[in-house]
C-alpha cells in the first residue's frame, strides 16, 4: 500500500510540474532573437504580410492570451503545428522519438551492463593492470567529446577498415525499414523476425552506442566504484568478515547497499543522454529528437521547440520516479 500510494502521490504532481515547466519554456522562448513569421513568410515578404501572418500565428496578442491558448490546446492534446516541417508537432515526435529512445536505452543498458561490473571489480581488486587500465579508461573518456570520438569511429570502422556502415541514418538504403510495432527498428525486425533489417539497423545502432557508452560510462563505473568501496569498508562487511562469512556473501551484501547511489546515477545518465546525444545524433544523421529540437531553436520554431521541452519534462519525470521505485527494491530499510 505505501508502494502504491508513493506511486499515486507522484503522478498527481506531474502536471503541476509541467505546467510551470510550460509556463517557464513559454514566455523563455519568446525571449529568443527572431520571430517565427519570417520563417514561415521568407526573407522577402512585406511589413504587410508579415503582420498578417502574425494574427494569423495569435502572435499580436498579449503574451498571458497567448499563453492560455496554448494550455488550451495541449489539453486536448495538440501541441500546435511546426513552422519548419509543416507537421503537428505530435506527429514529428512521434516520428522522431522510437530513434532517440532506442539510442538512449541501449547506451544506459551496456553502460550499467559494462560499468557496474568494471567498477565493482575495480573496488575489490585495487591493484594490478585492469584497476590501472580502468583509471586511465575513466580519466580519458570524460575528457573527450563526444563527437570527436564519433568522427575517429567512423574514420577507422567504416573508412579505414570498412566493417561498419557509414554514418547515413538508421537502415541501410536498399534495406526496407521493419513494420513500425515501437519505432525502434532492432525491436520491430527482432519482433517481425525481419533479419535483413535486424541485422542492418544493429549495425548501424553500433557506432553511436559506442560512442555514447565509451564516452558516458565513466560516470556509473566512477560510481560504482565509489559506492562499493565505501560499503566494503563499513561495519556490517567488516562484521561479515570477523564472523568468518564466505568472501562471495560479503561482496554480495556490500553490492546491495552499493546500489542505490548506481541507480540514482543510471537515471541521470538517462536524462542527460536525452540532451547529450545531439551532436552523436547530427554525426551520423541518426533524425532523433536531439536533431529536431536544434532545428527548432535555430529556426525559432515555438511550437515544435515547447512541445520537445515539454516531452522532456515527462521523460525526465518518469525516469526518476522508476529510480526511487527502484528503491523499494533493492533497499530494504525503505520497506
């Protein structure tokens, strides 16, 4: 019951969360430089055009009005039309999200899938090569940016080496994309036993995922490590190990009680990697969220621009309630 009731507790508030977070985005857009109706009327367009445009566009009314129609509209669930694609913006989300999602989600599970491992061994065994190589591995990769490990990526793997495609989108071009199930292709091809296309899109999912993960598993790994240390060095290990306990029942008490700090930081990497992945996004024209939403900023395109922000603020919110959910379950004192 207090499982459910924490559940319910935090779905009340989320929208009183987005509604600030729509109103802050509202009226912070709107301080931009540039105006939508030159996009939508081109450079040449008259001073008459363009203010015809703009009562068009609700864009002569005063800001509170615009505002409240906004909220209006969103609550029948449409987030207004994109200047830039000519599109509801539901619809490029729509179309756009599955690319993102399944980018981020195979980066945050080989990063925990990897890091957790590497960091918890680091923690144990402090001396030797690996710990030495990992140090290396976690003082150089968060110096690196993103992009330019992506470009030396494709350099070596697809140019130099050719056993990967280039950086062309999600498919191969004469390979046909899976029927849409998730949007996410290796999840479709896998679901529809499309192996051309399974095999395909994985390839191309390799490059960006390991650029994400190379780039951003420092921080579980870091983390993890941490983590495990400080419990391998608590009372309750050091008891364990008086009383004689097997050394594997002592790492896997010390893991336990290591975790919650390593979930906290996988929900963060999540979100981050949400806006993170933009330049890996535009380096291997992977047409994900990160791409459109750059494209809105420059084209000052607000409802395409509120509409990204707003998705944000509901992924990031659901990303931290499944994190404190996670709690429940892997820390007992909470229970």
């Amino acid at each position: 019951m207090r499982f459910a009731r924490y559940i319910a507790r935090r779905l009340l508030l989320l929208p009183v969360q987005l509604l600030l977070v729509s109103l802050i985005v509202f009226f912070l857009v709107r301080q931009m430089p540039g105006e939508p109706t030159f996009l939508y009327t081109g450079p040449f367009a008259t001073q008459e055009r363009v203010e015809e445009v703009r009562r068009q566009l609700g864009l002569d009314q005063p800001i509170h009005v615009q505002y409240a129609r906004y909220i209006e509209r969103v609550v029948r669930g449409d987030f207004g039309m994109s200047l830039r694609t000519s599109q509801p913006v539901m619809t490029d989300v729509r179309q756009r999200l599955p690319a993102t999602m399944e980018l981020i989600a195979y980066a945050v599970v080989f990063s925990v899938l990897i890091g957790v491992p590497l960091g918890v061994y680091t923690a144990i065994r402090k001396r030797g090569l690996i710990n030495r190589a990992v140090f290396l591995y976690g003082m150089l990769a968060g110096a690196l940016p993103d992009f330019w490990f992506a470009l030396i990526a494709i350099f070596v793997f697809f140019f130099h080496l050719g056993l990967l495609p280039g950086p062309i989108g999600r498919i191969d071009l004469m390979v046909s994309t899976p029927e849409t199930l998730t949007g996410m292709y290796t999840v479709d091809a896998l679901l529809t036993a499309n192996w051309a296309a399974l095999a395909s899109s994985a390839s191309h999912l390799f490059l960006p995922v390991l650029t994400l993960v190379f780039i951003y598993m420092p921080l579980v790994l870091k983390n993890a490590r941490s983590a495990m240390e400080d419990m391998l060095g608590s009372e309750f290990v050091v008891y364990a190990r008086a009383a004689g306990l097997p050394r594997l029942m002592q790492w896997r008490y010390a893991l336990r009680n290591a975790m919650p700090p390593v979930i906290t930081v996988t929900g963060i990497l999540a979100w981050f990697l949400l806006g993170g992945a933009v330049l890996v996004e535009t380096v291997f024209a992977w047409g994900g969220l990160g791409q459109y939403a750059v494209q809105s900023v420059v084209n000052s395109d607000y409802a395409a621009l509120q509409g990204v922000v707003l998705l944000s603020a509901v992924f990031t919110m659901l990303v931290f309630l499944i994190v404190d959910l996670a709690y429940f379950v892997v820390d007992p004192r909470i229970k």
